[in-house]
C-alpha cells in the first residue's frame, strides 16, 4: 500500500522519500542524503516539530540534526502523536 507517511507499533515514523526535502545539520556544508527509500525515524530522538526558518515543515532531531519535509504540519503532529503511543498507522 502507497503511503507518503506512516507509523508503527514499535515508535517509528516512515517517510516517503520524495516527501523529504532536506535531511541536515545547522551549519554543515552538506546534508544527509535519502537515495529513494523511505526515511525511518525513531520517535524517541525528535526534540520537537515545527517549522524552519524557510516555513517548512521540520522534526528537529535531539542530535542537532533537521528533517524538513513536504507534508503538513497537523499531519507531522499525528504522525508523531501515533508513534508516541505506539499506534500503528498510515496517515496519508
């Protein structure tokens, strides 16, 4: 089943890769790359979720790092809410 977001039982977050615009760390030269598979995030490490300075969308990871996506921000919230309660689901 196609899904651009989506959760599971055990904490994580999937995103589709076409829906991750930047995966990086502030002041770094270059980001991460997603090379077409889905981005696999534990729930666990995100500080918190709001928006960047370029009004993305942005799980903003305990690790300094930044996931900016394609997706609204409620559907980010759910996201993150069903993960917390280890719910699995498909969100869009």
């Amino acid at each position: 089943m196609a899904y651009i977001i989506k959760t599971t039982s055990d904490g994580l977050i999937y995103v589709k890769a076409s829906s991750v615009i930047h995966v990086k760390k502030p002041n770094a030269l270059e980001g991460a790359k997603v090379m077409g598979q889905p981005l696999v995030i534990n729930v666990n490490h995100i500080g918190f979720l709001s928006y960047n300075i370029e009004g993305h969308v942005t799980f903003f990871m305990a690790s300094g790092f930044e996931i900016s996506m394609k997706i609204f921000y409620e559907e980010a919230e759910e996201a993150f809410n069903c993960a917390k309660g280890n719910i699995e689901k498909i969100i869009r």
